[in-house]
C-alpha cells in the first residue's frame, strides 16, 4: 500500500503582546520569576497526593533546563517557549512515576496518580481589577483525576487564584483537556508562544494576589514557561480549538467521497461584545508543497450579529456540506472568525485541518502520533478491541481488500493472538444513532500473532502489520461491498490476567465527535470508531483518539473487460521460491496498475498497486507462499491480462 500523509501550512497573522491595547503588569520578558530564568524563583512547588500517600509530599514541581519531560515514555519533545533556552518549570508526572526507566511503574520517587501545585509569589494587582493570566505549555495527558468541574470536563491541568495570600483560592479553572498543546510552533517572538490566556474577571483589586498552577492525574507531563498578567482584553474571540468538526476521514477513496458538514464552537472571552461576527469555513486545493491554492473551490458562512462577552455559541453546523467531485486532490479547510474589532489575538480566529481523496484507502489518521490502551485493573482480563467506522457510499462494485495498523510494545505481547474483523452494520431501526454490538455482522475476519519485534513507527508514519480478510461467510471468495453501508474495520487483543494490555499505533489530532454532531444536525449519520473492553462496548471510543486502522478497497474483477497483450506482462523465474520478477511492457503509460495474486482455489493471497507505468521492472516477495500454482492478475485503466506461476520450495 502506498504510504499516503498530508502536509500543510497557512500563514497566521499575530500582534505583539506589548501592543498599545496590552500592558504587562506582572511577568513578562525579562521576568526572572515569570521566565523561570534558571530555576523556579519566587515560586513555591507543593506536593499534594500520591497513590503512595508516604510519598505525596514528593510530588513536586521543578525546574527544567531542557524544557521538558525526562521520563521513560515523554519522547524527544520540548516546549518551544520564547525563553525556553533559561528553563521552565515541569510537572513530569511520567518521570515521579518510574523513574526515567521503561517498565518501572509506580517505582518512581512518587508514584502516579498524583497530584502537585505550583504558587506563584505574592503580586500586587491593586487598581486591575479585571486581569488575564497568559503563559506559554506543553502538556501531555493519559488519565485526568480532578473532580468534574461545573461546565467544564474533568483536566489534569487547571490554575486557581487567591486574593489574600493563599488564604482560601477559587475553584480550579480547567486548563485544557488536549491530548498535546504545544506553544509557538510559528513563531519565535514573545506575544505567539503565549498560546494560552485565562481571564480572570474580578479577580484582582489587591495586592495580596497569587496563582496556582494544579496538576492532579497520571501521566505524562506540564510544562509551562513564560508566565505574565495583563490587564483583561476588550475585543477577543476565539475559534475554539477543542470542539471542531475537521473532513469525515483524512483520507477517502476517490469511489466513496460524499459531503461532509462543518461545526466549529466560538467564544467572546473578552471584555467588549463583538458586532458583526461571522464565521466562515472556506476549502482550498493543496499543491504538492502543501500550500493552498486560490479560488476556493467551496466557502460557507454563518453570521452571529453581535455576540456578548464570556459567551460560546455551541454545536452550530454550517448549512452546506462539501463533497469533492472533481480528479483526485489534498485540501485544506480553515475555519475563521471576523467582527467590526480588531481582535487581540487574531491567531486564535483561525484554525485549519488537511484532508485528501485517495485511489482506494479510507483512513483517519494522518500517521502515528501516539499509542493507545484503556486501563485494565491489575488480575483482570486485558482484553479490548478498537475499530475505525467507514461509510461505503459505491459498494456494488468492489470489495475489501487489506487492512493496516500499528502495533506497539509488541515486545510485552510476544506470541499472543490478535482478531482483526470486518463487519457490517446492520441497525435494529432507521433511525439508529448508536452501533450496538447485537447489530454488527461479521463478513471478513483475520488473526495476526504478534512477533514481538514490532516497533513503534515514527510519529507521522502510518502503522507496522498489513493483512488481508477472509471472507467469513464465503471462505475464498471476495469480500463483496454493499450500497450506503457502514462498515467497522476492527482489531481487537483478548488476553488472560497474565497478559498486558496491547497497545496500538493512534491519532490524537482530531475530535472526530464533533464530525458526528454535524452530521447528526442536519439528519444524517456518521460514526467514527467503536471500543469494546472487557464485555462493554460502545460507539465513539475515546473520542479525541482513533486508532490507526486503515482499510484499503477496489473495483471487482469485471469478467467482460478487456484484455491486454499476453507479453505486455512477463513473470520469472517460474518456478519460483523467494522472488518473482514481474516485468511490464505496456504500448503507453498506465497511470493505474494492479496486481492480485490468487491461488488455486481462488483466494486472493496478495495485492499491489503502481501508478504511471510503463516499461518497469518489479520484484515481489513470495517467501511466504505455500509451494503450489498461483495466477497473477494484472489490471489496468486499457484492460486486464493474467499468469500462472508457481511457487516450489
């Protein structure tokens, strides 16, 4: 299977935080304290909690001279603040936890969950009355443990205030609840990697001011730098990062495309109501560098009139729906807000997302950016199951072909069984708007045992394992595909209370439940992944994470297409026990080739596609075939022409 990512970039515009509209009162650059310019300062680390509770009062902050994680697990990423280069100050929950060292949980100085806070110094705020707290993170989740907050969702990362020198704080704020944030990606200069702003009305009038900064989860890590309070802000709206519906799949087969539909949350966080607000969603062609081109080739607007401060307009779809219709192509989508004021932080109006047509592979991944397993209690059954949802709009004419994904850790599940199932979804009534277990049909299965040399590919790589189903209700034949079908391409690792979890490749990049919600405003379904662990199963699985599970389609051998010249494809050596080369010689250039290995009962036992070929030599590994005789199928755009071979060892 061709190796298909995305890339892409739009220019954002920024104003500096010292602009005329901004004043720094506390902090900024410059600010020992707020810069953390070579170790914590003024500020105090506090440990609260630990699953240890002998080992809460370790689960502190610290300084980091590299700005970043050093745990087992935290990878190569650092934050990219302004002042990174004099350290920042990190939670690194994975590090409390084991250590530094791999497979060591809980043997840390602090065993995870825990919970730690970090207190600024005392700061005078006398006549600010109104403030925002700005600083520059980097943040990784696993598992949050704070309490619900009232409006909120549950975070591992939120900050609380004081107006009389700790005496009593205010309720946590929730930080974010992203999987990763990181500051500054484009840019260098000191008002872009102040990414994040709290505002906080009321909160000042005193000089007995202090923040805190509160982690309270298990894994991975908080890293924040850069810290400052700035008089809060009359004009800022804000397209809200967290709630956005991007393309129904990052990757569509060019057979199967049909509209998607948009939504994307706004916010007044600012001191001023905003007057003629509108948000628009405009889609522009990708070239091969990754930059979009003008015209547009869709663009759809909603108008909000005036939008008052502190309000979020919620789950709103835009009316129309965008289907490619013409050749194959990348796009880029990019949400966009504007009003009558110029707004303080014009980089949050703006938010964008890649999404493609393929020849013949539906994925929601852009490539690895994490792995994934739930939390399987210590003595139960690890067993659990993920599965991308995909919507076959063409089905009468192909069939499934591969599935791919990304096995990690596979060194902990050496020699154990996974079941990789195709179903079909068949709901109870029309209006189904869950997929419940009882209404799946199982029409193409696979196992696959883990080797245990698997390695995690590179972030941005797509997954490790490719395998092609069987057809369960008609062993040897083509799995044949049906009409506006949903269907569930789904791994699943069932283990004994021996086993560990296994855990695989996955996306976090996307919130594909807001795909869902836009689809289901206007009436119609999308689903985007299921999960099953232990006997529960449900539909959305973690909802901001979908596993890297591409599926791969094509066309049905049509018996009255018609045939290529016999030496327009030759094959050797025949016998053959390791290699066959398969030379092609065709009169002009076919821009799409396939090439389906059966054997001799029928059943496809390999598959390759190529494009713009001509006169090109290919050599395909056949180690793996039984001894036996195989015909190899060669399809093009002009015509079809197929050869026996066989395989002797």
């Amino acid at each position: 299977m061709k190796k298909i990512f995305l890339t892409f970039s739009v220019a954002v515009l920024f104003i500096n935080l010292a602009a005329a509209q901004e004043k720094i009162l506390w902090g900024g650059p410059g600010s020992q304290d707020g810069e953390f310019d070579g170790g914590l300062n003024g500020w105090t680390a506090v440990g609260v909690s630990s699953t240890d509770p002998s080992k809460a009062s370790a689960a502190l902050w610290t300084w980091s001279e590299t700005a970043k994680s050093i745990g087992a697990y935290a990878g190569a990423t650092g934050l990219e603040s302004a002042s990174k280069t004099n350290g920042a100050a990190v939670f690194d929950s994975d590090y409390l936890d084991n250590g530094g060292k791999q497979g060591q949980f809980g043997k840390g100085t602090c065993p995870a969950p825990h919970a730690g806070d970090l207190i600024s110094p005392t700061i005078d705020l006398t006549g600010h009355n109104d403030v925002t707290l700005v600083f520059s993170q980097l943040f990784r989740n696993f598992r949050s443990n704070r309490p619900r907050l009232a409006g909120v969702a549950s975070a591992s990362t939120a900050i609380m205030y004081s107006r009389d020198n700790g005496a009593t704080w205010s309720d946590p704020i929730a930080i974010t609840v992203n999987e990763l944030t990181k500051s500054n990606q484009l840019s260098t200069t000191y008002s872009p990697t102040v990414v994040t702003r709290v505002q906080l009305p009321g909160a000042g009038g005193t000089s007995n001011f202090k923040v805190k900064f509160s982690f309270d989860g298990n894994y991975y890590f908080w890293v924040i730098d850069d810290v400052a309070i700035v008089p809060m802000e009359n004009n800022n709206l804000q397209a809200n990062q967290t709630f956005f519906a991007p393309a129904e799949n990052i990757f569509t087969p060019i057979s199967q495309t049909r509209e998607t539909y948009f939504l994307n949350d706004i916010s007044n966080i600012g001191k001023k109501a905003q007057t003629n607000v509108t948000h628009t969603m405009t889609i522009y062609p990708l070239n091969a560098s990754g930059q979009p081109v003008p015209p547009a080739v869709f663009t759809n607007e909603l108008k909000y009139g005036t939008v008052q401060p502190d309000t979020t307009i919620e789950n709103k779809t835009f009316p129309k729906g965008f289907e490619p219709t013409g050749p194959k192509s990348n796009y880029v989508g990019i949400y966009e807000l504007r009003s009558d004021s110029t707004d303080i932080e014009p980089w949050n109006n703006t938010l964008s997302f890649a999404f493609g047509v393929s020849d013949s592979t539906f994925a929601k991944d852009n490539g690895r950016t994490r792995s994934v397993a739930p939390v399987i209690a210590a003595g139960s059954t690890p067993t659990w199951g993920y599965g991308n949802v995909y919507y076959i709009k063409d089905g009468k004419n192909f069939q499934s072909s591969t599935v791919s994904f990304g096995i990690e850790g596979a060194v902990n599940n050496k020699d154990e069984n996974l079941d990789i199932l195709l179903y079909k979804w068949e709901p109870a009534d029309a209006e189904d708007k869950e997929i419940d277990e009882d209404e799946l049909t199982v029409v193409g299965d696979a196992s696959y045992k883990i080797k245990g040399t698997e390695a995690a590919v590179a972030n941005g790589s797509s997954g490790n394992v490719k395998i092609r189903f069987n057809n369960f209700l008609s062993a040897g034949q083509p799995i044949k595909l049906e009409d506006e079908t949903f269907y569930v391409v789904y791994v699943e690792h069932k283990g004994t209370s021996t086993d560990k979890p296994a855990f695989l490749s996955a996306y976090d990049r996307y919130n594909y439940a807001a795909v869902d919600l836009a689809f289901d405003s206007i009436g119609k379904r999308s689903f985007h992944s299921v999960i099953k662990i232990g006997d529960n199963f449900s539909t959305g699985g973690f909802s901001s994470i979908v596993p890297v599970i591409r599926w791969n389609i094509r066309s049905l051998v049509n018996s009255g297409e018609a045939l290529l010249p016999s030496n327009s494809v030759n094959i050797g050596p025949n016998p053959a026990s390791d290699l066959l080369n398969v030379k092609f010689n065709f009169e002009t250039q076919m821009s799409e080739v396939e090439l389906i290995v059966t054997d001799v009962n029928g059943r496809e036992v390999m598959e390759s596609n190529f494009r713009n070929i001509q006169n090109d030599n290919f050599s395909l590994d056949v180690s793996d075939l039984q001894s036996g005789l195989y015909n190899i199928l060669v399809r093009s755009e002009k015509g079809a022409v197929s050869k026996n071979f066989v395989i002797q060892k």
